[in-house]
C-alpha cells in the first residue's frame, strides 16, 4: 500500500483555503481594487486542485472499483454541491447585494447560480466517466508506442486534448452552443468544465505514470525557474499584445494554450516545494487537510455576512477583505470539527460522508 502523500493532501486543502480570499475579495465591490487577488488566484489555484483530484481520483478508483467509488463520489459531491445551491447560495446571494448597493459603487453583485459548487459538480463530471479515461489513456499510449517512445506518445496524447479543449473553449462551443434552449442556465458551467479537463486529465497521467508523478514532484530548483521564466513571458506578452479583444482568433488561442503551460509549470513547481519541505504529518497539514472540504462548502456564506457586519461596522475596505477571509477560515476549521466531525446529518449535508470523520478514524485506529 502506498504512503499518504502529506504534501500533495496539503497543497490541496491549501487551494481551498485561497478560494476562500478569491471570494473575500467581493469587499472591493466591483470596483476592480482587488482584480490582483483574482488574477494571481487564478493563474494556477483551480488547476492545481484539479491536477491533484486527478491523481487522488484515479488512485481510489482503482483501489474500490467502479461501483464503489462512483457511489462514493456521487454522494461526496453531489450532496454538499445541492447544499451550496439550494441552502447556502440565497443567503450569500442576500448579503452579497445589500453589500454591493450599500458600497455605492455603482456596481451590482452578478454571479453565476452555482456560485462557488462549481467545481463540485465539474468533479464529478470527470469522475462519472474516470474508469473509461483511465482505460482509453493507456490504451492510446500503448497503441501510439508502436510508433514512437513513451515521452513523446504521452505528450502528444495531452497536447491534443488541450488542443481540443482550446478549440472547444474558444470556437466551437461559444458559435453553436448558445443556440440550444435553455442552455443559458449550464453554458457558463459548460465551458468551465471543458476549460479545466486537462489539469484533471494531467493528474491521472501522474497516477498511470509514476515516472511523471517523479518528475513533477521533485527539481524544485528546475520548476522555480521555469516558473519565473514563464511568469516573465507572460508579462512581456500582456504588454506586449494588449487587449486581446485587439488581436486576431490564432493569438487567442495561443494565449490560452500559454495559461495552461504557466498553471502546470506553477503547480510543478508547488509539488516539488511541497514534497521537500512539507511532505510529513505536521499538525498543520493535518487539522487543514482534514478540515478543508468544510471550508470551501461554507466560506462563501461567511464571507458574504462577514463583509456585510464589518461594512456596517465601519472598517476600511483593505480591512474588511483581510478580516472576513481570515474569520471565514478559522469559522470554517471550528465548524468542521465542532459540528460536521460529530453528527452524521452535518458529515453527510457538508462533507457528503454518511460516517462522521471522527468515527472513521476511531474505526480504523480500531481495526488497526
């Protein structure tokens, strides 16, 4: 049996966490003071959380089966996503508003109906289908070894998914999907989804491939640099460019394909930190792993009351961001092991988990 991997349980509860300041960044309301936030949040947040998920998916797939892991993961997923929509999302929604028309910025408070459950729903997406991407995976690179060396069929294989993800993303699905009806209400989910398959697609590589697991997870020195070096291109090319609403469809593409090659570069270059210093049962790792499905499910909600109070209570804006991130976190930490860690109904409304986590480590302390 292979050993927890503590840095790669850390750096993912760690993305879940700066979400939780993605949205607390809703206390500039509108104005764009904290697009810096959003902008460094999003080069690479969601796409290292989904190249892990990838990998932890593909690796309890096949220590379950079929069966047993799509039962477990429709629960874990679906549960706490209808949770998010159905009882958080009105009041985060409430608050949200009031927030906005009291900063009398002008600007008013739009966000798709998922809000924040996004991501559960795109993961169990990816999941429904998990045991066919991990047969066609092999199967594609063995029938493409016949040709040429393993390195280069598994490139070519993920360079044609992300090209196809491209041209979906940016040609094919905006010209025609807007013309279904109804479409309206999952076409922004839709293109989110499409857009983050192939960080997913990456972590089950680094399941099937532990050559790439080794790779990615290691030279942290190598990864540093190439992610300034990326970095620096990037900037050079913004400035360079412009708008890209000023530039031709080829550069477009081109300017996406780039994201994906910076998000992974970044998200290599975390792995191997993280595996250096921080791959061990520190207490930290530990208490914000097990507590980090929690936060994310419930931030939202404290944020949107959290910005609401502190604007009633007069703070300054840079405090109101700081404040409701950080009391939004520790909220959430208090809540997972005061509440969901406890009671069945809580494990299973937030965590998705019919047995509490207390239980099941007490379980498998006794077992063991």
């Amino acid at each position: 049996m292979e050993r927890r991997l503590y840095h790669l349980d850390f750096l993912r509860a760690v993305m879940l966490f700066i979400g939780v300041f993605y949205r607390s960044a809703h206390a500039d309301a509108g104005t764009g003071e904290y697009d810096f936030v959003r902008g460094i949040s999003g080069a690479f947040r969601m796409a290292c959380f989904f190249i892990i998920s990838g990998y932890f998916s593909a690796m309890v797939l096949e220590r379950r089966g079929d069966l047993s892991f799509l039962k477990g993961r429709m629960t874990m997923l679906a549960v706490p996503a209808l949770v998010c929509v159905l009882l958080l999302a009105p009041f985060t929604t409430e608050w949200m508003l009031a927030y906005y028309t009291e900063a009398g910025t002008g600007k008013s408070f739009k966000m798709f109906w998922m809000q924040h459950a996004w991501f559960l729903l795109s993961l169990l997406v990816f999941t429904l289908p998990l045991g066919y991407i991990l047969r066609y995976s092999r199967d594609c690179v063995r029938g493409l070894t016949a040709y040429m060396p393993l390195g280069v069929a598994r490139l070519l294989l993920f360079a044609g998914v992300v090209a196809g993800c491209v041209f979906l993303h940016q040609f094919l699905l905006p010209k025609y999907m807007w013309d279904i009806p109804w479409i309206h209400l999952v076409g922004l989910f839709v293109l989110i989804t499409v857009q983050h398959f192939p960080y997913f697609l990456l972590g089950v590589f680094m399941y099937l491939w532990k050559d790439l697991y080794r790779a990615f997870n290691n030279h942290p020195a190598l990864w540093v640099g190439l992610t300034l070096a990326c970095i620096g291109a990037a900037l050079g090319f913004e400035l360079g460019s412009g708008h890209l609403e000023n530039v031709g469809r080829g550069l477009k593409y081109l300017a996406m394909t780039y994201e994906y090659v910076l998000a992974m570069v970044i998200s290599f270059a975390l792995f191997s930190l993280s595996a250096r210093y921080l791959d061990k049962d520190f207490y930290i790792v530990r208490i914000m792993a097990q507590s980090a499905y929690t936060v994310y499910v419930v931030h939202f909600i404290l944020v949107a009351f959290l910005l609401f109070i502190l604007q009633r209570a007069g703070l300054p804006t840079d405090a109101r961001m700081v404040l409701s991130g950080i009391i939004a976190c520790a909220t959430g930490m208090l809540f997972h092991f005061a509440v969901v860690e406890r009671f069945r109904v809580a494990s299973l409304l937030f965590n998705g988990r019919l047995q509490p986590a207390a239980a099941r480590r007490a379980a498998a302390r006794t077992a063991g």
